[in-house]
C-alpha cells in the first residue's frame, strides 16, 4: 500500500484563477483558436464526447459552423459509421470517427482510414494498459500521417507511456463525466483539474496535445481546464442538453428535459446491442455509467457562444492574447469549500 506524493488533488470547483495586469483591450482582440492537427484549426476548442446521446447530425453541424467538432461514436456497426463519416464529409463537415481497442477495432479504423479521415480516437476506460499501447503502435506502424487521440488516462506515467506510443492528443478523464459511474463502483479516478494539470506537463514536454474529458459544468471550467494546461475540452452531457442533440425533449414542471447515459450504462449497452449485431456485450456487465435526465440549455451555438465568451474574458483577465500566453500566464488559487457560496449569484430569491 502506498500514497501518491500529491498533498492534494483538485476538481474545478477547488481552485480559481488569479486575475492580472492586461493590456488587453477586448475579450474580442483574443484569440483562442488551436490546430486540431497540422490542417484542421478549430476556432473555439471545444469537442463533443462520443456518445449516443450526444451525437447527430445536426449537432455535428451546428457545433463545426460554431468553430467546434463533434466526435462519432462507436456504438454502432463500422458501417453505419463509415457511411456517417462519409455524408458529413460530402457536406464539408469535418467530424472525429472513433473505435475502440478490442474486437473489431482493427477492421473499424481501417475502414475508416479508407474513409478519408486524418484523425482518428482510440477510445477505451483505461488506456493505459499494454494492450492498448500495442494498438496504438501498431496503428502508428501503418497509418504515421494520420493524427491518433487516445484515452482515458488520468496520470504522468500514463501520458509519457502513451507518448512513446505515438499518441498525438492525450484524452484526460478518470471518472469525472456526469454520467460516470466509475468513482463509485470501483473506487479508481483521479480529481480532473489535477489530472489534466499532470497529463499535460508530460505532454508538452513531447510536443503533444491534450483534451480534458469530463468534469466541465461550467464556462469557467473552460477556462480552468485550458489554463491548466489541455489543448481542447471534451464535454457529453453539456451537448447532450442541447435542442440538436438526439432523443425527444420531454416537459417537466414547465421545463425541457432530455436523456442523457454513460457509455457504460446499462442502457447504452441495450441500446448499441440493437444497432450493432456484433456487439456481444452483456448489458448487466461492467455498468460504470448511469442514466438520467438532463435539462435543455438551449441551442449548440448558444451553449458555443456562453463558453466562448468565459474563455475570451478569462484570457482578457490575465492579459493574455492567445492560448500559449494564457497557458503561460494564468495563476491558479485553491480556496476554501465555503467560497462556493460566495461564486455565482447568491442572496436573492427568483425573479417571477
């Protein structure tokens, strides 16, 4: 039995962002735009998770035209993906396909490859392992100018490991998802703030990228998120709470509300059963993902817009005029529990 040598580990909410002198203007005069790889820059670095719930069409879209990209799950046979994969593209939406690295993984991003895409996500619970390094090598070994996203990982060790695969962008996230059940049933995670601050020192220090995956409520955790370091941030259920986002809107107590499960929930394990006939899962097995309702916060370039606006302040805040200078520049504060109460608004009650 051991200890980590970290006094602490820290979410979002435990730490702020220290304001700065700026010579900054406008939030408007920033920057924050970032090469997803050498030929696709997104304006805005947000991503959606590949999920079932999260993922369609039009919300692939709305998010590309808004500066952002969408993923493409798995969960379905390669040739439904393939042939998503294909129509977003003849419509010049540029999407990530994803696999994962068992079973039909090697067909999958063949296929996919074939396609036309030039990135492509090894998507797995636990990636650092050995099975999952020899995919990515061995992918790597046939494919080296197509640009590899692998997770989730939560540690140094995992990111230089991963590294030396040849992973392009490192995928952070042990737990942290809204629809993660991995924490509890398992007691194994890692505090996201402090994963993605570990992950991306080793990162960088190879020249590669990351996407925080999980964790984010909030604009502010945008921010927060960037600043300690990520690249790009993952988000599922924000998405999922969108008007674009798949499955019917349902009204409770005058509000819009929509599904929203884990990708190892019970549900979502049924659900890809159905749509792929070579997925042998059992829906009972391994359940680290639950299901729920999620509260509709309108349309993807509104949810786009509020997150982007946070991040171009928070970079005014500091003075900084793009990502490196904010990476550069920001100044983390841990604070108490007892500051939450003094975030956001507090002491009214509900203008009716």
């Amino acid at each position: 039995m051991t200890f980590d040598s970290h006094a602490e580990y820290y979410t979002y909410d435990d730490v702020l962002i220290k304001p700065k002198k700026s010579g900054v203007l406008s939030r408007k005069d920033v920057d924050t735009s970032t090469y997803l790889t050498l030929s696709i820059k997104l304006k805005v670095p947000l991503v959606t998770a590949n999920m079932d719930t999260v993922f369609s069409e039009e919300l692939a879209e709305s998010l590309f035209k808004s500066g952002g990209m969408a993923t493409l799950h798995q969960f379905m046979s390669i040739e439904e993906e393939v042939k998503l994969f294909k129509k977003l593209k003849n419509k010049k939406i540029m999407v990530i396909p994803s696999t994962g690295v068992t079973k039909d993984y090697k067909q999958r991003y063949e296929a996919l490859v074939k396609a036309g895409t030039s990135v492509i996500m090894f998507d797995t619970p636990h990636a650092h392992t050995t099975f999952t390094i020899d995919v990515i090598k061995e992918f790597k070994r046939k494919y080296p100018k197509v640009t590899v996203i692998c997770g989730n990982i939560g540690s140094a060790d995992a990111a230089r490991d991963l590294c030396e695969a040849g992973v392009d962008i490192l995928k952070v996230g042990i737990g942290p998802g809204a629809g993660c059940l991995t924490r509890v049933k398992t007691g194994v995670g890692v505090p996201q703030f402090t994963a993605v601050l570990d992950v991306s020192k080793v990162a960088h220090e190879y020249g590669k990228k990351v996407m925080a995956d999980g964790g984010a409520k909030h604009p502010a955790d945008f921010a927060k998120a960037l600043g300690a370091g990520a690249d790009f941030l993952m988000m599922g259920r924000v998405f999922a709470s969108t008007h674009e986002a798949p499955g019917e809107e349902k009204v409770i107590d005058g509000k819009l509300y929509k599904i929203y499960r884990g990708s190892s929930s019970m549900e979502a394990k049924m659900e890809r059963s159905k749509k792929d006939g070579k997925y042998k899962g059992k829906h009972n097995e391994f359940v680290e993902g639950g299901s729920g309702l999620t509260e509709v916060l309108g349309s993807v370039a509104d949810v786009v817009s509020d997150f982007h606006d946070g991040l171009r302040s928070a970079f005014s805040y500091v003075g900084a005029n793009n990502l490196k200078e904010f990476q550069e520049r920001v100044e983390f504060i841990k604070i108490s529990p007892t500051v939450l109460n003094e975030n956001g608004l507090h002491g009214m009650i509900k203008n009716v």
